[in-house]
C-alpha cells in the first residue's frame, strides 16, 4: 500500500486486508475475492484495485509471515554450522508453509513467468533471505554446488501441497522434508 494515499484509503486497505486474512486462513488460496468484498462491505471492483490478482492477495496476506521468515534467515546467517543453519531455516519455512493456508500457493512460481522469481515477491523475498545461508553451506562443502534457492522453495512449496490435506500435515510434511534433505547432500 503505497504511503503517499489518504488516510482513509489507507484505512479502506487495512480492513479489507484483515477480512481477506480471515477468508484466507479459512480458506486457503480458494479464498473468494467476492465473499472478502461482502465481508468487508465493499464492491469487489474495489477489492480487485486493491487486489488485481489472486497471488496479490496471497502475497499481501503472507507479508508478515515472509518478513518473519527473512529476518529469522538473517539470524541464522553466520550461526554455527552452515548445514544446520539452512536446514534449521528451511525447516521453519516448511512449517510455515504447512500451518498458514496460502501461503505455499503464494509461494508457487507460476509457469507463465520465464524467470521463476518474476512477479512474485514472496518467494524473491525468501530467495535473497536465504540465499546467504546457501552460500555459505555450499561454500563449506555441506550442501551440493547445483543446489538453488529456487529449488529449495520449489521443494518446500511441493511438500506443503502435497500434504495440506493429510490428517497431520505439519507431520507429514516435516517427515517428507526429512526424506529430501538426503538429497541436498553432496555425493561422496
């Protein structure tokens, strides 16, 4: 939301966002921009000005978590062991992914994009966060060179999808990261 608007467009904002983050964790990225308009009592013309797309609202939504996010993977950075630092990092962004509905869809890149990050600040967000922990890991041996940030948040997005509808999806995806760490590695 840009600062230089009124305060009560400001306003207007910030109570549609917060019926679109009730709709959201309700509704994960199914979320209707129709039923957040009726519920923020306004005109869906005004909710789609403000969110132009679904992965807007997804994005906007998730801003706080992103944030979250990069500041813990700057925390991270320079901290102990640089393999455990990135896993302890992509561990959090899997639990993340998997408790807040949505979030794994704002974080998908979309195919239509030639370069994955275009467009979707969520994920260029985590990328530049992490980016300093994944160099570090590869520059000490812990992590394979071909290895991207990219690829790590394509994997996390894949996980937390694939087990969004499981009976324990913070289990199951915690134990399906698990398995893909091994493949992280590099070959001896």
């Amino acid at each position: 939301m840009p600062e230089h608007q009124r305060a009560d467009a400001r306003r207007n904002y910030a109570h549609i966002l917060a019926v679109a983050e009730k709709e959201v964790a309700a509704r994960g990225a199914a979320a209707s921009l129709e039923q957040i308009a009726r519920t923020a009592r306004v005109g869906s013309a005004t909710v789609r000005r403000h969110f132009p797309t679904r992965r807007a609202l997804l994005e906007a939504v998730s801003a706080n978590r992103i944030e979250a996010l990069c500041t813990r993977a700057r925390e991270l950075t320079g901290a102990g062991d640089s393999r455990g630092a990135l896993l302890e990092w992509l561990g959090e962004v899997v639990t993340y992914s998997v408790s807040a509905r949505g979030l794994a869809a704002a974080l998908a890149y979309d195919d239509t994009e030639t370069d994955p990050v275009h467009g979707n600040s969520c994920a260029a967000a985590l990328v530049e966060a992490g980016n300093p922990l994944l160099r570090r890991a590869v520059r000490d041996g812990a992590v394979a060179s071909g290895v991207t940030l990219t690829d790590l948040i394509t994997l996390v997005v894949g996980i937390a999808l694939a087990t969004e509808h499981h009976r324990e999806p913070t289990a199951a995806a915690d134990r399906l990261f698990r398995l893909a760490v091994a493949g992280l590695s590099p070959r001896a």
